[in-house]
C-alpha cells in the first residue's frame, strides 16, 4: 500500500532535481535522450544521470606548496586517473567508482591524504600528454559514465561507431581538452630540465621522465642525447633483446659482469628489464654504444649512426617496421600444440620477430616470408624440442581442381591446408623417418580431422601496413610477387 506514494515522492525529486539545472543543459540532455531512443520509463534518470555527470569536468590539479622554483609535489585528477609528483618521480592509479574521489580540487590535505591512499595500490600508465591513446581512453571512459544507465540496458550504446559519432565525436573533444588544460598545470611543477630532454626526443612518457630522474642524472641526460632513439626503445619497451649463441638458444654471456644479472632466464624472457640494463651501464660509466651494439648483436658504426639521426626521422621510420604486429594465426586454442609421441613442439610463428628468430636459429630465408603471411598466403610453424628450433613449416590453402570448375574455391575446410615445405637446418629437409616428421604428420592429421581447432580465414592486411608502401622498392617488388603468382593460378586452374 505505501509503494505508489514512495514511487511518486521518487518521481517528484527526481524532477526537481532535473530543474536546477539551467535551460540549456536541460535541452542538451533531451537531445541526446531523443538520440539514444532512451525509454519513456527511464527518461528521467537519463537526464538527471547526465547532468549530474556533465556538471563538472572531474579534472584538476592541486599543487602541494607554491614555490615556482623548484620542482613541486602535484596531484591531479584527469577522469577515472590519478596523478601524483612526489618532487622526483611520477606514479599514476586508475579508480573506480567505489572511490570517493572529488569532483572538484579539494584543499591541499585531502589532495595529498588522497594520493596516499590511491597511489600505493598499483600502478598506472601516468600522462604527460593529452596526445596519446591513454588520454583518448580516459576521454572516451568520461563519455561514456555520462550516458551510463543507457549502457546498463543497451550495451551498443557504448560504441563510438555509426550514428554515435554524433554523441561521441564532441563529447571526446571536450574531455580531452579538459585533460590538456589541467595537464598542462600538472607539468609546471615537474623538472624543467627533465621535461624539456623527454619531449626533445618526441617521447613524452613518464617512464622515461622517472629514468631520468633516478640514478646518475646528468650521466643519463648526456646519455638520451647521444642515443634519442635506443635509450626510449630501451625505457619503455616491454622486452629486450639478449645476444644468443648462433644456431642455439643458449645465451650469450655478457662481457660486462655487472650486466649479466639483466639476461633473464630463457631466449623470449619478456620480464628483462631494459630500464634497468641501461640506467646501470649509464650510472657506472660503461660504454655505452658497446654496451648497444652487443645487446643488439650490431656493429658499433650502425649504433654510432643512429645517434646522429634526428628523432622525427628515425621515428617514423621506426614505427613502419611493425616486428611485432601479429598476422591472425592458424591455431585457435594456443599458439603451442606438443606432440605426446615425440615430445616435440609445433609453435606457430605469428610476426615479423618470430620469422626473424628462427631465420636466426635455423640459418635459412624465413625471415622474408613476412610479407606473405601479411597478405594471407600462408601460415607458419616452428617444430621444436623445448626452446630450440629444429624445422620450420609453410602452410597455404589450396583448392582441389574439381572446385575451381565448379566455383567451390574460397570455401576452406581444414582439408585444403596444403603443406608448402618443410627446412630444417640450412635449408635441409628433414628425413622422413625423423621425429620431427613424426611430430608434424601427427599435428596435421590431427588438424585434418577436427581434433585442433584452426582459424582458415586469414584477410589480406598488406593494403593498410605503412612497411609495405615503399613505392620506389619494396612495392614494385611485391606487385610483380603478386603478378606471377595470379599467372600462377590461372596456369593451375588450365585457363
């Protein structure tokens, strides 16, 4: 009996609520209800949601003393991240609702009780600019909490793409404005002169603002100025590189003691801390572009070279290799299928590093089959015992000649894999009795029969790959690849 009255009372608020609102942010509200198609039912606490949410920019900055000098500790807010510079280093944390954290700047205590609080919990990737796909992802979780009890019932309200672009679009541009202003406050307290060295090599990143300001500081000053490229690669990179011995997997010993403890302990280790190698050489006084040319197995001229470049140049150049943008892979599960009888391991090679390891590895021209596999030609295996090559595997998809007559090609089953060839060691083919063909016929059999799930739809990429649009070389070269092998098919097909 006493539901309709709380219900109503409800109802009432929420209305009165929605009226202190001004005029036309009352009106945009409506549009973007009208926009999303929001139910009748639910129209009210759309509306309230919105303008309660849009009603602040939920970004600010509060610098902890106020002497311009030197470097000051600074919180800041920038959406659902929080930013802390301590006077050295800057840590950042992501938080969710749970979290009361205010809206607008609160006073000097609460901001620093607050960074306290939030910092110790984990970490974050912390900004120092509102041009970068971290910034752009706060803008867009900022747009999208506004229209928040909309997604709870429509999922698709959540997509930036179609007819939301409209909603999207601007609401983006806004937040990250917002985060560029409150930003920029945020970087007047940091070091100047550390700022300054970051954005010189194009890398505004706080990892390497953090590296800079720890250790030796003038020694890692002078060494970012005379590597501006390898020494971010190095910071920021999720892996490093190690020296192996050549045609095996065992890692090379490095001639500099005090560097071996970086080696990690296998050939793809990816906890290797290439921060932490070059902080060292640099803080100790090692030569570094020795230290560079070995770790990347080059001759200390090419290392040379590269100091000298300027960063645009040899940042846009960097960025077209792509070594590690993986090609869909075959197999669906894993990317690593071990044989019980022969105990061996069927890995699939899935970008432009791996075909280069195990062209290392194996000494023969896999590393050029990248382009290939880009355009869906083909797709790769590495047979292996543990972590060391034995042979390599080229897969293509073929269709049997009754399908080509009767239109059927393009329809694959795992019964069109057509095995191209398998190398082992410079190029030789592994004997036919040997326990890599062994391992292979089982694996392929397998797959043949439905017991390995695989992937058969394998999309041409090449057109939307920068490394591929050298049309003075490496673009001539592949449209005539892609000539013969169209003469090819229609020779196969007995056209």
């Amino acid at each position: 009996m006493t539901a309709e009255p709380i219900c109503e009372t409800t109802f009432v608020q929420t209305l009165l609520d929605i009226a202190k609102f001004p005029e036309r942010h009352r009106a945009v509200a409506n549009t973007w209800a009208d926009h999303f198609g929001v139910p009748p039912e639910r129209h009210d606490e759309f509306m309230l949601h919105y303008l309660t949410h849009t009603s602040s920019t939920r970004c600010w900055c509060v610098s902890l003393h106020n002497d311009d000098q030197v470097a000051r500790p600074t919180v800041a807010r920038f959406g659902r991240q929080l930013q802390y510079f301590d006077g050295q280093l800057i840590s950042a944390v992501r938080f969710d609702e749970k979290r009361k954290v205010p809206v607008h700047a609160p006073t000097t205590s609460r901001a620093l009780k607050l960074a306290h609080q939030l910092i110790t919990q984990g970490g974050a990737e912390a900004l120092l600019t509102s041009f970068s796909k971290h910034a752009r992802n706060l803008a867009l979780h900022e747009s999208q909490h506004s229209i928040k009890p909309l997604i709870k019932l429509d999922n698709s309200a959540a997509s930036e793409e179609g007819r939301n672009k409209r909603f999207y679009g601007p609401r983006n541009r806004f937040y990250l404005t917002c985060i560029g202003a409150t930003l920029k406050r945020f970087c007047q307290s940091l070091d100047q002169e550390l700022l300054h060295a970051v954005r010189s090599v194009q890398c505004p990143s706080a990892q390497l603002y953090n590296w800079l300001a720890q250790g030796d500081r003038m020694r890692r000053l002078q060494a970012l100025k005379a590597q501006p490229v390898l020494i971010p690669v190095l910071v920021i990179g999720h892996a490093m590189p190690w020296p192996h011995l050549a045609d095996s997997g065992i890692l090379e010993q490095c001639p500099w003691g005090e560097l071996q403890e970086y080696c990690g302990s296998w050939d793809d280790d990816c906890t290797r801390d290439g921060a932490g190698l070059v902080g060292h050489a640099t803080d100790t006084g090692l030569p570094l572009n020795k230290v560079l040319a070995w770790l990347f197995s080059t001759p200390i001229s090419a290392i040379r070279y590269l100091g000298q470049q300027r960063v645009y140049d040899t940042g846009s150049a960097l960025s077209r290799l792509d070594a590690f943008t993986r090609w869909p892979g075959l197999l669906l599960t894993r990317d690593t299928i071990t044989c019980s009888e022969t105990g061996l391991q069927i890995v699939e090679l899935r970008c432009a590093d791996d075909l280069d390891r195990e062209h290392r590895a194996l000494g023969h021209c896999i590393d050029t089959y990248d382009y290939h596999a880009f355009l869906g030609n083909c797709r790769l295996l590495s047979i292996r015992s543990g972590a060391t090559p034995l042979a390599s595997v080229e897969l293509a998809l073929r269709a049997h000649g009754h399908e080509h007559k009767t239109g059927q090609a393009g329809k694959w089953t795992p019964k069109h894999l057509h095995v191209v060839q398998i190398r082992g060691h410079h190029n030789e083919t592994p004997d036919t009795l040997s326990p890599v063909m062994k391992a292979f016929e089982r694996f392929i059999a397998e797959v043949r029969n439905g017991r390995i799930p695989v992937n058969l739809d394998w999309p041409n990429l090449v057109a939307k790959m920068d490394r591929y649009a050298d049309k003075t070389s490496i673009y001539n070269i592949r449209f005539a690849e892609e000539v013969i092998g169209w003469a090819e098919r229609l020779m196969d097909r007995g056209l």
